[in-house]
C-alpha cells in the first residue's frame, strides 16, 4: 500500500466551507466498503497525493434508495456507484467510506467539507454547476414515468392535473415541477418512497430514473413503465466547488476505468442487455 500524503496547507481549504445552502437533515449513515476483490498489486495504484475528508479514506456522500447504483444489500451499500467508487479509492490508495443521507443533502455536505465526493446517480445540470463541480460522466440516464398496469395515463400529457411522485430535488422533481406545478407534485425524502405511494394509491404516476424504474416494476407487481420517455441526463461526481486537486485525482482515475472497461462491467453487471 502506498502513503498518502496529507498536504496541510491544503486542509485549511476544508475550513472554509461554503454552506449557504440548506442545511443537512435527519437519517444519516455510514456503510464502510471493503473492495473484496481489491487488488494488492502496487503497481495498478497511482500515488495518491491528495487530501481528503479523513486521511487515508475516500467519504463519498449517496442515497442508497436507488437500485441499481446504490442500495442496501443487509447492511452494505452495492450497486453501481458503490463498485465505481470502490475502484477509484482502490486506484487513489484511498479506503472507500460511503456515507447514506438524503439525496438532497448530498450537495450541501460536500460543500460543507463533510464528504469528498457525491455520487448518487446524479445528472449534471446547468443549476448544479452553479454549486459544486462534477466529474467527466460515466453513465447514461433518462428519466421515465410509472404508473399502474391498469392506469388511464397512456402518455406524458396525460400527466396533466394528474399526482406526480417524485424524490425530493431529482431532476425528475425539477421537471414534474416546471411542467406540471408544485399542486400535483408530491415529494418523498427515498426514490423507494415514491413507488410505495404509487402502489398504495397515493399518487398516479412516478417520474424518476430509468434503470431504478425498471428495478421496481419488477419488484413490484401491477406496475409499467409508459414507453415514452421523458429527458436524456449524463451522471457524474460531484465536488466542492473549487476542489480542483481531488476531482482531478478522482476524474484520471475515473477515465482509467472507462478506458479499460471497467466502468461498462459494472453497469452490465447490474443492468443486463436489454
Ligand atoms: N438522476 C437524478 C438526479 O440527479 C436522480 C438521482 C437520485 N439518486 C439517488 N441516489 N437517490 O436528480
């Protein structure tokens, strides 16, 4: 294993903090990944010189109710976020720690100093830009609308003056907004939360991530996906605004891992060909 060296002038950077946002609420955890299959060849590593949250450690800020990318299998946190990470901290010498909270707190903690990265899924978008910087992309999303087997809603205009589920602060959240108003939108704190309030009845139609979708139709019975979708994102890693080193450090990394394949073993391994 190589050393890590904390640069100190650096750590002053983590002081000041740039917390205007909203402040960071209720359920948080921490899931400690090890990498099983971590490979101990030293020369698969780059030295890692830069400074993190906790020394020697990799803190990546998610919410795991978002299967494939990241949910809770007992109590680790798996999915396709997870193993990403897991190969990145492996590359930098870092050790991955995953901390769970909500999806909308995953970008006040990073500006906050409290985690290194986020990484949820999470589209890049012109407003998002404006508060923390991201990563190149490394995956595909498109958002899609569920609704139940037997609904009348055939179509996206058929969502008007329909109630929409969303996960609070998703782009699905944004768009269902901006298209159909705040009245018919209802906002949960879990992506799991949405679905549940669609099978019990409590809203007509969920608006969120394809592949999540996918996951609970099919966990779900008397659920369908409309065949229409509904906008095209690009997932990537956020960061504190300004925190060039690390998202530098994380991004070669990350492109290592396109670049070799990696990146598309895990995706196919949690999401099989269609
Ligand atoms: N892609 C959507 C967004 O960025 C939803 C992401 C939700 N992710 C999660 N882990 N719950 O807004």
């Amino acid at each position: 294993m190589k050393k890590i060296f904390a640069l100190l002038c650096a750590a002053c950077m983590l002081t000041a903090s740039l917390s205007a946002c909203s402040q960071a609420s209720s359920e948080s955890s921490t899931a400690s990944n090890t990498a099983s299959d971590t490979n101990k060849d030293d020369s698969t590593q780059e030295t890692a010189s830069v400074t993190t949250v906790t020394e020697g450690k990799l803190t990546m800020a998610t919410n795991a109710t978002f299967p494939p990318y990241e949910y809770y299998d007992g109590n680790d946190i798996v999915g396709i976020d997870a193993e990403i990470a897991a190969k990145i901290a492996e590359k930098l010498g870092l050790e991955l720690e995953i901390q769970d909270m909500e999806f909308n707190s995953i970008i006040t903690s990073v500006n906050q100093g409290k985690a290194d990265m986020g990484m949820a899924g999470m589209t890049v978008s012109e407003d998002r830009l404006k508060n923390v910087d991201f990563s190149d992309s490394y995956a595909k999303g498109v958002q899609v609308v569920i609704v139940k087997e037997d609904s009348d809603i055939k179509s996206i205009d058929d969502l008007t003056g329909k109630k929409i589920g969303v996960q609070l602060n998703t782009t699905g959240d944004i768009y269902a907004t901006d298209d159909f108003g705040k009245d018919n939108v209802q906002q949960f704190n879990k992506a799991t939360d949405t679905v549940l309030a669609l099978t019990q009845g409590k809203v007509d139609a969920v608006i969120i991530d394809k592949a999540p979708a996918e996951v609970f139709v099919q966990q779900n019975e008397g659920l369908k996906l409309l065949d229409s979708s509904y906008a095209d994102e690009d997932y990537a890693i956020c960061f504190k605004k300004g925190n060039t080193e690390l998202q530098k450090a994380v991004n070669d990394a990350l492109n290592e891992l396109i670049e070799d394949g990696t990146v598309q073993a895990i995706i196919d391994k949690y999401i099989p060909a269609e």
